[in-house]
C-alpha cells in the first residue's frame, strides 16, 4: 500500500476510544490473571491488513513500544489498558473489541470493531488524502511537503 507505519506523527493523531464487551473484558482479565508468560506484557490491537471492505485487526499480546498509545479501556471501573500503534490508532478512533467462541466453526478470539469501518472501503486514500495518517516531515522524500 506504501504506507510506512514506522513513520506516522503520533503527536498529530488523536488518541482513540476502545470499549470491550463484558465477555471481552472477563476474558481479558482472566488470561491477565492466569497466564504468568504474559507478565509485562500488553494487549495489542494491530491493523492486519486491508480488504475491499476496509481494514482488518487483529489482537494479541506484545511489548510496549516507545511511540504506543496506552488506551484506558473506556468502559470499565477497572485500570485496564490496551496499546495500540499510532498508525493502527490514526485508523481506529472509535472501536469495540468483543470475544468469540464459537466450537462449531472452531473459532475462538478477540474480535474488533471499527466503528467507521465504512469510511475505510477500496482506495478511499484517493479520494480522501485527510484519511491518509500524519507522517513526521523527516519522512518524506526531500522536496515533498
């Protein structure tokens, strides 16, 4: 796609709001709970990849990154936080993350939700520049500003 993730200015991007399920959030904190490999550890959500119908995500757990948003989980009593990248957070302004089990299809996970999936079909960039992220000036090629 050419986009260069690294590069995003995440002082230009808003910081999102993520809500989870009740099914989502008990499944969270009980894998926070139970799993001692995942000491130090920080949920994740990513941008996987991008479809006709918008982006796809994913969630898993990982380090902390030193440009990462912390997300609070804005539906909770509870500090619980997720990281998200600026890149996938530029993308993802409003989503909920909910938990699937489903032993018929086989299918178990944390499934997201973009809440503006819509805005984000086919080529929307070349349509849309403003729907493309804010890069760091440094990253551009010389003479493009």
């Amino acid at each position: 796609m050419g986009f260069k993730q690294n590069k995003v200015n995440k002082d230009m991007v808003t910081p999102p709001v993520i809500m989870f399920t009740e099914r989502a959030l008990n499944q969270l904190k009980l894998i926070i709970d139970n799993d001692f490999t995942l000491a130090g550890k920080y949920f994740r959500i990513v941008v996987s990849g991008k479809g006709c119908e918008g982006f796809t995500y994913a969630a898993g757990f990982t380090d902390l990154n030193d440009d990462d948003f912390q997300i609070r989980i804005a539906n909770t009593e509870d500090e619980i936080y997720v990281v998200i990248d600026p890149f996938a957070a530029f993308y993802l302004q409003e989503a909920s993350v909910d938990f699937i089990q489903d032993f018929e299809q086989d299918a178990e996970g944390f499934v997201i939700v973009n809440h503006a999936q819509g805005e984000f079909k086919g080529k929307f960039w070349r349509q849309a520049p403003e729907k493309t992220p804010p890069v760091h000036a440094s990253a551009l090629p010389a003479g493009v500003h």
